[in-house]
C-alpha cells in the first residue's frame, strides 16, 4: 500500500474507532439531561403527591433533574399517550395506575396500545381508597349509606379524577355490587374530585388515602370504609368496605413506571434500581406511609406480569359493571 494511502486508511479507521467509542460512551452516559416524569393527572391527587416525594430523590440518585409534568385527561390516556409516542430514550417517563388496565376495554379507540407501546420498569406503590362523604351527608357507616341510597337513588352523587379512573371503577363496582344507584360527576384529576367533595359540590368520593387523609383529620371529610381486604395503618380505626357492609369488595389504586416501547434495556434497568433505591429510603417510606400507600418493589418483569393480570381482571370487571366511554 503506499504512504498515502496508507496514511488516509489509518486516518479514516482511527476517526471511526473515535465515533464507535463516542457513541459508546453516549450510550452508558444516560442520563446527560434532565428526566421528565408525565403524571398523566391533575396536581393534587394520590398519583401526583407520591411522584412530588419521589422526583427529588431520582434527580439526586440519577445526577439529573427529574420534572413532573402533570397530563391529565381521559383517566391517563392523554398522558401515556404522550409516553408512548416519545422517543424511547429514558428522558420521557410515565406513571401509570389502575386506569392503565380498565382503559382499553372501556375507550372504543385508543391512542396508543397498553400492550405494545409502552415498556414496564417498575411497580413503586399499593394505594388503598376510601369510601368517603361529605359531613352534610347524614350518614357515619357503610350501611346506612347504602340505606340512604336505597331510600333515593340517584341522589347521592360520587366524583372522580375522570371517567376510567381509580374512583370511578371503585365506585362503579361498589355500586353495582351493592345494588344501589348513583351519579358519576367526573372531574380532570384526583385533586380537582378532592376540592369538589370538600367543598360539598358532590357528596361522595372514594378518595385515595394520601390525597384525603388530611381532610379526614381536620373533619372535613367523612371516611366510612377502606376498599383493600385488610385495613390500612394509616387508619386502623377505619373498617374495610367489605366487612362494613358489602361482602367481597376489593379495589386498589397502583401505582408503576413506564417508558416507550424500545428504550433500551439498560436504560430500563438503571431507571428500575434507581426507583428500588428511592422505595428503600427511610424518610420515603416513612412519609408515604404516613399518607396511606404502601411502596412495592418489583423487577421490570415481574411488573409486566402484573400489567397483565391487571388488564385481565379489569376487562371482566368492566363488561359486568357495563362500563363504556365513546
């Protein structure tokens, strides 16, 4: 080969030695720029408090600012569809929540596919709800809200962060198991439901523990059962819906993060450990708990199992309650 020749191939091998070693290092930089984190519901409910505790702590355990990013609309569909079509590089990260498996059988068309669109990192939190009313609602136990339901039906009116969210199906299948009649006012988020029941503009919610506990202590809502099997620590007091009074109920709020479908699988992974860190801390866990939820840890894979389930229980829970948004 002659000299310059040569000199020009050494030359080009050594600038793309440069480019594969860049590119690289660009791949195991991640992340080099602030996180944003959609919370795809209005500032003030359960979902929005729980990311508000946790964004500190993953721009301190990722070396990058993490943002929220509030979404709502369409009990969260707004929002993961805005994950989903972002690009699939970690820096766009979604939260999804029990709206996540009853949507694809309540919407007739969706923006994106729950299944196929958008990836599992981890599920963070278990978040009980509570059957909750307003204090001008004569009522202080199960039964004799379900009498007074019984005795008008339709009257008492229950909120929700929107139709397909967490209230709205709780509610729905409390209804529907308890026989009684009521009317859904829903709202753009957690917070905005929280506002209108303290407010009295409706008189029911079933409230998510940290979004509520407040107003139950300073005696501006009126709690009458939790709606997990067991009873939660943060109200020991507090009877289980099933046990007060419509045997077999059970519904939870979750919480979980999410990405697009593509984000590479060590992005994943470093997202899923710093989310097991943060769920570790001893001042997170003691101020979550303090509110009502409970933090989970869980592998991408165990999470994505979950999902499934999730999907499959809420499809049938929606076909026998008849739930359907156009």
């Amino acid at each position: 080969m002659r000299p310059l020749v040569r000199t020009l191939a050494l030359g080009v091998s050594s600038t793309l030695l440069l480019l594969s070693v860049a590119q690289t290092g660009a791949q195991t930089a991640y992340p080099a720029k602030p996180v944003r984190i959609i919370v795809p519901y209005a500032p003030g409910g359960s979902t929005d408090v729980l990311f508000r505790i946790f964004a500190p702590r993953l721009s301190e355990v990722l070396g990058q600012q993490a943002v929220i990013d509030n979404r709502p609309g369409a009990a969260s569909t707004i929002g993961l569809d805005i994950v989903a079509k972002s690009p699939p590089d970690g820096y766009t990260i979604g939260v999804s929540n029990i709206a996540y498996g009853a949507n694809p059988s309540i919407y007739k068309k969706m923006p994106f596919d729950a299944e196929k669109d958008l990836a599992p990192v981890a599920l963070v939190s278990i978040v009980p709800m509570v059957l909750s009313v307003h204090p001008s609602i004569p009522v202080r136990t199960v039964k004799e809200y379900l009498a007074l339901a019984r005795a008008q039906p339709g009257s008492l009116t229950y909120g929700s962060a929107g139709n397909g969210s967490a209230n709205h199906l709780a509610t729905a299948r409390f209804a529907h198991m308890a026989g009684v009649k009521l009317q859904h006012v829903p709202y753009k988020g957690g917070g905005p439901a929280v506002v209108a029941i303290v407010g009295g503009e409706i008189s029911t919610l079933f409230a998510t523990i940290p979004s509520a506990i407040q107003h139950f202590k300073a005696g501006r809502l009126r709690p009458l059962g939790v709606s997990s099997a067991k009873r939660n620590a943060a109200l020991p007091d507090l009877p289980t819906v099933a046990e007060a009074g419509v045997p077999g109920y059970e519904a939870i709020e979750w919480q979980g993060v999410m990405v697009p479908t593509g984000t590479p699988r060590e992005v994943i992974l470093k997202l899923n450990q710093a989310f097991t860190k943060i769920v570790a801390m001893p001042d997170v866990k003691e101020r979550v708990a303090s509110l009502g939820s409970d933090l989970v840890t869980s592998t991408p894979e165990e999470f994505d199992a979950f999902l499934k389930r999730e999907l499959a229980v809420w499809s049938k829970v929606v076909k026998d309650v008849g739930i359907k948004i156009d």
